[in-house]
C-alpha cells in the first residue's frame, strides 16, 4: 500500500488518522480483527515510513455509522416486529441481514457488533426481539443479557441466544435466565423463522381481541 505519509504535499493531519490499535477501541472489535478488515479493503489504512500502520478516522466513523444503523431501514406496520441482532462476525451479520429479509414477514432488523452498542440501541428504542451471540469484544452476551433482565421494563422483550460455545461452558460462565432461548450454530435459521411465525402469529391474535373490546 502507498505511504502517503511520506509525501508531504498530501501529508495527513493527524486528527485524520489513528492507530489500529485506537481503531479497535473505537470499534469495539479485536486487533486482529482490524487488520482483517484492513486486508479485505473494509478500512482505509496505509502505513508509515517506520512501518507501522495508520487507518483513517473517517473509514472508522463509516464502519461505525453502518454497524449503528445496519438494517432493513424501515419500520414495520401494526403486528410487526422490530428485530436486534447483537454479533460481532460481519460475515454473519450480513447472512443475517439477507436471510431475514429474504423471509415474507414485517420485521424491522437492526445489527450491532458489541454489547455497549446493543445497550444503547435497546436505550433508544427497546426491540421485541433481540438475538445475541454470547462471545463478544467489550460487554459480552452474557453481561449483555444479565443487565437486560435485571431491568424491570425489558421484561417483555424476547432474548434468543446463538452461540458456538457448548451449554458446559455455558453453566461455567453462570448460567442464563430461564426466559432466554438457546441455539448453537450454524445459525438455526429454519427453527428462526418458526419463532418469528409464532411471534407475528400471538401479536395478531392479541390485536384482534384487543380489537373486539
């Protein structure tokens, strides 16, 4: 990749760059995986004349924008569900995304990468739906979830757990509440959508009655 930082007609001011270390921070994410998304042309980034790499703020505060506001960009209607999806692998997040709008149903579907990200986007505007993965960089799922039903007013929001880790380590760590389903991956996606069915199915009954009152 071009050093541009060796040329001072365009040299960078600093403001303009950060290091891959203080982008992981921003991000949330592992150094490892910054260099990755580095790599696959995910981040802007070049390095310096000493070697060491520098990515661009902007290319940062866009991945940012995408993972705050990743989504179906659109509210559902009356009887339909607005979805979180908490995981930090972008592959899956965009399965995600492409699987679940594939599907003929009103969801509203939000992505986040890192708990802190899900504890603020459920302060927003709590989901009715939030499907975490439990290991996750910063506030993981499990302390994701525990603050959650500690809080009185989440209570009718339905948690989904998708997990690579095993219910041993699970109990290991503590244990889940009662009130959260489990699922291991590969992402369940059929036993996914006969959730949701069911989900639409009960809030149109319940509009109905509702209805008749």
């Amino acid at each position: 990749m071009k050093d541009i930082l060796a040329e001072p007609a365009v040299r960078a001011a600093k403001d303009d760059y950060c290091t891959t270390r203080e982008a992981a921070s921003r991000l949330g994410l592992s150094l490892g995986k910054i260099q990755q998304m580095v790599e696959h042309g995910e981040l802007k980034a070049w390095k310096t004349s000493g070697g060491h790499r520098r990515v661009s703020v902007r290319s940062v505060e866009e991945s940012l924008r995408e993972r705050g506001t990743a989504g179906s960009g659109w509210t559902p209607g009356p009887g339909g569900l607005d979805l979180l999806i908490a995981e930090d692998n972008l592959d899956l997040q965009k399965l995600y995304l492409k699987t679940l709008q594939s599907w003929d149903m009103p969801l509203s579907i939000q992505v986040v990468s890192n708990g802190i990200d899900g504890l603020i986007r459920i302060g927003l505007r709590a989901p009715d739906v939030l499907i975490v993965d439990l290991m996750m960089p910063g506030i993981d799922g499990f302390e994701l979830i525990h603050r959650l039903r500690a809080n009185p007013d989440l209570e009718e929001m339905d948690i989904i757990v998708v997990t690579g880790i095993g219910r041993e380590m699970i109990q290991e760590r503590g244990g889940l509440p009662d009130t959260v389903s489990v699922y291991g991956k590969p992402v369940p996606f059929h036993e996914l959508k006969g959730y949701l069915q069911a989900k639409l199915a009960q809030r149109r009954r319940v509009g109905v009655k509702g209805h008749g009152l």
